[in-house]
C-alpha cells in the first residue's frame, strides 16, 4: 500500500511527506535559520571579560611591567577603573592579531 504524507494525505514521496510539504519543510528551516542569525545580537563591551595587568602578563609570558610599558605606549588598549586599569579581553585579542609576524 503506498506510503502517505504525515502531514497531509498525498502520497508521500521524501521522508514520510510528499513533495509540498518536503518543500515547505525545507523553506521553514531556512526561515528559522535566518531568524536565529538576525537574533544575534553586537556584542556589548560588557560582555568581555577584564584583566588585570597580572592576568595579561601571565597570559603573554612576559613581565607586568611590560604590559605597563604596552599598555602607556597605547600598543595594548586598557580601561581605567578608578585608579586601575585593566584590559579588556577582546582588546588583549586585537594585539595579539595586530602584533602577528608575517614571518618569524
Ligand atoms: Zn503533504
């Protein structure tokens, strides 16, 4: 006996449904696919993480006093809080990939 369509009583053709309904199946997975990438929303700053200038010295395998020398020479972005400062994990990310060798 032939196979139906699990939605509706044409005969089935692709996985348990006929070729309308795969088709609209397929068009509603697309729109939903959109949806999810238009929900996605900019990053806000205060999604990122802070660091210490510890923290990045030991990230960088380098002493603390040269992130303070990167970071009073603006070669690392920091943000001043109060009298400290600390460096925004994305801001760490962009000198690691501003300060890439072409060769070593
Ligand atoms: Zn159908």
């Amino acid at each position: 006996m032939p196979v139906t369509c699990r939605l509706c009583s044409r005969p089935a053709e692709v996985e348990g449904l006929c070729a309308a309904c795969a088709l609209r199946a397929v068009r509603a997975a697309r729109r939903q696919d959109k949806r999810a990438r238009l929900a996605e929303v900019p990053k806000s700053p205060l999604d990122d993480r802070l660091l210490w200038p510890s923290e990045v010295a030991m990230r960088l395998r380098v002493d603390r006093t040269t992130v303070y020398r990167l970071l009073k020479a603006g070669k690392l972005r920091g943000v001043r809080v109060g009298r400290r400062v600390q460096v925004k994990l994305s801001s760490l990310e962009a000198f690691l990939v501003k300060n890439r060798t072409r060769q070593v």
